[in-house]
C-alpha cells in the first residue's frame, strides 16, 4: 500500500476504535480541538490539572501536548503526563505553538523536549526553526513571512526537518502551503490545503489534533502524522468548495470545514491526497 | 397542565425575566454554554476568582457548577460560591463531567456534594453510576457504550437514579438516548434528541446549562430539569431537519442548534415533547 | 476627509501592515476575539502568562486587556504587560467586562486604570458608569436595561463619557444601541448596528478586539476606536441580511458575522457608516 492509502486504512481504524486523544491544549482553541477530534472518529479529553493528568493520561490512546497558552500550573501538568504517557507508551504530540516569539516559550519547549520522549514535532515554520536553534522570526503564533518566502524553501525545510528529527529522534511535521514531513529519513510532502484555513485561528492546532488522533491508533507515527496533515489539507479544499452564496468568509468556512472532516473518506485521503515522498 | 404545558410556561417566565446564570465552568464548551444561554433567553456570567464569586453569585439566580476542566483553584470557588448560593435559597445545578475518569474528579465530586446541596444533579449514566458508587466505566468525559448498551437499561437506570435522588435530595437527570430525570419518586423519559448531539463537545454542558436556565425562574427543580433537556433534545431534532444542501456535518448542525434553541416556542415543547412520566 | 474616510484609509492600513494584537482575556470568548481579529487583517496572540507577557507585549503593535474572567493570576499579567506597553509607547486598550457586578471587578478595574496609561477604554453603559462612580446598574456583564431605557441616554452618556475621557485622559467608547466615542472634546455617535448583536456572547470583546486592530496602526486612537465600532456595526447589519432561509437564529448570525467582517471593505465604511459628529 502507497502512503494514501495506508492513511485510508487509519482513519478505518480511527472511526473504529475511536481513541481517547488527552490534551493539555490552549483556551483559545480547544473548543474546536475537541469538536475536530470528534469529528474525525475519536474521542477527545481535555485535563490540565496535575493531581489527574497521570491518571487521565493511563487511560488514552495518545497525549497531544499544546503550548498556545502556557503558565506555569499547565507545564507542569504537561511534564507530569508525557513521563507518565513515556513510561506507559503512549505517544505524544507536541505543538510548540509560538516558539521564539518569547524566552519563556523557547525555555519551555525545550524543557519538554528534554524531558518528554515526543513521537511527533508538530509546527509551523518558525515554530521548528526556532526549536533548530536556526532563529524563525516567529511573529506572535503564526510563520513569519521571512521564513516562508524563500526560493529554496522545500529543500531547506525538509533538510533542517530530517537533521532535527535525528537529533530528537521523533517525526517532525511542518505545516505550511507545502506540508513537510520526515521520521529522519523518509520525506513526505503534503500539497493539499487552501489559503482559507490561515484565515481562522487554531487549524495548526487542530491539525496537530489530527495528528494525534491517527497516532493513537498506530506505532507509524510518520504515516500518522501524514494521514493528519492530508486529512486537514482535503477538507481544508473540500470546505471552500462547498461553500454556498452568501458564504463568503471565515466563519462559514469554520463551520464547512467541520463538515468536511466529519464526513471525509478512505477513498478522499485515496483519490484527493498530494503527496509526494522522497 | 401536564409537563409539556408546564415546560411551555416555564419557557415563556425564562424569556420574560431573563435570569442570571452564574457559571463556574470548564475552558472548553464555555463559549457555546454562554450562547446556549442566550439563546434560551436568560443571561449567563461565568466568573471563577474565588474573591468574586461569592459576590456574583448572590446576584444571580442560578449556580452552574460544571467540572469538565477542574483544578485546584476553580474548585476552591465552586465550594464558596456552592455555599453561598445555599446561604441565600438560590438552586445549583452540578454536573460532574467526567467522575469515574480520574480518582481526582471522583474526590472533588463528592467533596461537592458533601459540601454542597445540589438543586439537579446531570451527567450521562456513567457519570451518574461513577456518582452512585456502582462503577460506571467512564471513559473519558464520555460516556462507556458498556453503561449504556444493557437491554435492561431503562429499568436499571431509573431504579438507580431514584435511589441516588432520595440520597442526595436533589433532581437527578441521566442525559443518553433516552433521558431520565426524577426527584426520587416521579420519573420522567424524554425521548427527544438526535444522534447528531453526540458529535459534538459540550452537548451535555449546554443542556446543564438550560437546566439551570430553567431552574432560574420556578422552584419545581423536577420541572426545570425536565424542560431543559426537552428543549435541547427538540432543538437537536429541528436543527437536524433544518440543514440544507451541503451542510452535511458538525460544524453546520452545531451553528443549526443554538438557531433553534433560539427560535424554540412554548408550542414546539407541548407539541414535540416526547415525555413520558411514572 | 471625514470619519468614513478616515476609517476607511485605516482598514486598508490593518490589511497591509497585519499588526499584531496581544490579548490578554476571557477564556469565554478568546476563540471569538482572535477569529475576528484575523477577519479584520489582523494578528492576534493571547498570552498571560507573567514570565512572557513583558515580552510578548514588546512585538505587539496593540495591547487588549479584557477583564471578562479575571483572575488573581492573569491580573498580574495585565498589569506588567500593561506598565511595559506604556514603557514602550504600545496603545493599550481596556475593556472593564462586568466591572460593577462585584466589588473584586470594581478594585482590579481601577487598580489597571491607575497603574496603566490606557489610549481607549471600551465598554457598555453600565460599566462605563461603573467606572466613573455613577453607579451603573451592572448585572452580570450586560448593561442593565435601568442604564439604556432613559430618554436623556445619549446626552446623559457622552457627557459622562467626555467627564471620564478628561480624567483618565484617554478615548472613551461607550458601546449600545447608539455608540458614543469621545476624546473629551469631539464626540461621535455611532447609530450601526443590529439587535442580533446583543444575542450572542462576546460581541462587546470582539468590538474591544476590532478597536485593538485599528489601534495598531495610527496614533489617533478617537478615529481607531470609531472605526472599530463602525467595523462591527456595520458587520452586525450585513451579517443579519445576509441570512438565509433556515438560517434563522444566533448560530447562523455568529457565523455570517465573522463573514461580513472578513469581507469588510473601505467603501462600506464610508457607504455604510452612520456616523454623526458633534
């Protein structure tokens, strides 16, 4: 089976066993963090505080760690459920939302990547540069321009991609207009999506969601992470296609793209995905 | 009046006082139970600062104390605020997302409701059987098809809800395919609702939250349970009926229940009420 | 050029220059305000941890403190991020949500205001009297209808607003039916609008938003915070009539909101606007 339809046969899987998918997430996004996880087939719990997060942790399939809003009360959480999640070997993901726009960010995620065996990176650009050390322009939350713009951006992206994925030895995912995945070796490159989804806040977030979805149930952490990436991009399209007259902005586009992930097919990910692997 | 009737009334006091509905709630369906609120008619103030809510809640008509994302410090403020509200004779309704997930949320539920007198008492049959002791296997904060899969399901959960109401002294509401709410001796079925309530996050804290909009303006606690989960179980069936073309998802009929809840009539309770009373 | 034109001009500056907004806010209606502040061509970041928001205020172009859910934690954090705006000469705009409810909201309002420089205070009526000591009748965080009802409102409340605006020495925008914005001097009314507004949650802190945007692109803070609400108001209308059939409540609105405010052009500001000066 070719990566299209190994993601297929994931989410099969995903709406079968309907994972438990614990985050310890941001309060901006995670309403639609928990209805995007519905929507795909599994079963989202949101829990921070640290006196249940070991506990809540034992009975997932997969942690998604997400630093949108840290303080220091939900670090600790995310610290105390990743060794917990290690020790038991559940997967996490981490989205180190925001990384470099401030020292504490920076510190923090470092701190958890010292700490946390992570199974997926999830970020954009900037994101993952500053993770390098290589200095994104992170400008708030989102990529900086900068970082986008260059003529050579597939091939430095995925060069740094395969060097950091070494050096943390997880899958690192970088989301963009060219998605760039890696497990150290292999290289995939996801061209779905469209230019609405940066009009909304959270779809970093909902797709690292995604991701950890398909990663709780299976050990390819890099077709998982793929499957994520694609589901997002195909509904990300199929979303603006269907919408209607008067659906002219962001907030319809919010509610098709639900839609899309809600009714998205094996024969979708099959017919629509666009990805090229090296 | 039969309790249609009276549920069509008790609509009609809630849309012409327009009560305050003071929440202590969790970070993730916050924002829908707020317009859930609206959309009923009565008005919603969440606020959690232990040094306020005291303050807000003797202003307020209803206490919701949901516990979908605990911690230290919010529960430290439903106690206070829980008390206060039982100073001053106001209801509080309780509904203990997720008891049985964690040893944590199983402690802090019955910390409250040993600390506090709770008007309605709402969750899933999980998380009521967790409540009751009979180990319900929650998973997560949703419920375990294992509680809700029994041929004699009807029978077991009226019989175990009747026994924890006369525990508890207070309404108990076991929200699921079909509803139970009674107050130890009267029961009432509601069969209303949709399968699409269970693709959502927060269908189970915002029909809490149109409990306790309801218990806002009458004191027949039994009545007020009964016509909030009639009207979010309507509100879901004509949301349902309403989406068009295209509008094929969670994302649609999640925007198409707050419009008919919005839109909901005394009429459309006394006339697609599905209740049925013991 | 007039207001319209004015206000026009600055649209088209937050789609050329994206500033970016640091929010420090509710956890009711963060989604909403960074939704919006995305529709509009703006960049929105929540951040409130104390240990990053001196940092993260410095990359900002605009700083939003919105006391919806204050806390003894994110209090602290708008008062450094506020004291290093002011260092740094960001604009800093504040939105007192329910101040008046409870004495704690009364105390933290005024300790920002008299810590923090602010450029534009934004609220309702009641908490506008709240502030000013008149005594609004808050309940909750929604104007009282005591506050709105009198037949002297709009000359009662812009001489309030241009009495307070003197004594803090910033731009007031009162928001309600009939908006008033003043620099102590200049008064504009705003008469846009739609009584949909008032049904969802959150329109008060996406209009504070919306007046952020525009803040982070001009020094004139009266034309910023006049546009804002022109921005919005004009949205509200367009959202309304933009409605379809079976798209009959605040769900619907919700959505189409965001839309109109994503599509929203200079010319239906200068169309559209009804804005009156004196």
């Amino acid at each position: 089976m070719n990566i299209r339809e190994k993601s297929a046969e994931l989410l099969d899987r995903v709406r079968n066993k309907s994972p438990l998918i614990h985050h310890i997430t941001n309060y901006v996004t995670v309403n639609d963090c928990a209805n995007i996880v519905l929507a795909i087939g599994a079963s989202p719990v949101m829990a921070d505080e640290i006196d249940e997060v070991q506990d809540m942790v034992s009975i997932a399939n997969t942690l998604v760690l997400n630093m949108g809003t840290p303080n220091k009360r939900t670090v600790e959480s995310m610290l105390a459920a990743g060794r917990r999640a290690n020790a038991l070997g559940i997967p996490v993901v981490f989205d180190p939302v925001g990384v470099g726009a401030t020292e504490y960010r920076t510190k923090i995620a470092h701190k958890i990547l010292d700490e946390v065996e992570i199974s997926v990176l999830s970020g954009n650009i900037s994101e993952i540069k500053a993770i390098s050390g290589l200095g994104g322009t992170t400008k708030g939350v989102d990529a900086s321009s900068e970082d986008t713009t260059d003529l050579n951006y597939m091939e430095d992206s995925s060069n740094m991609a395969k060097t950091i994925s070494k050096q943390l030895n997880c899958i690192i995912a970088i989301t963009g207009a060219v998605d760039v995945i890696t497990d150290g070796d292999k290289v995939f490159y996801v061209h779905n999506g469209h230019e609405m989804l940066s009009t909304i806040t959270g779809t970093g977030c909902m797709c690292t969601s995604l991701i950890g979805s398909f990663c709780g149930v299976t050990d390819d952490y890099l077709n998982a992470a793929t499957a994520g990436i694609m589901a997002m991009g195909i509904a990300g399209e199929k979303a603006y296609k269907s919408l209607v007259q008067g659906e002219v902005g962001s907030g319809s586009f919010k509610a098709r793209l639900l839609d899309m992930v809600f009714i998205l097919t094996g024969e979708d990910l099959t017919k629509e995905g666009k990805v090229y692997g090296i």
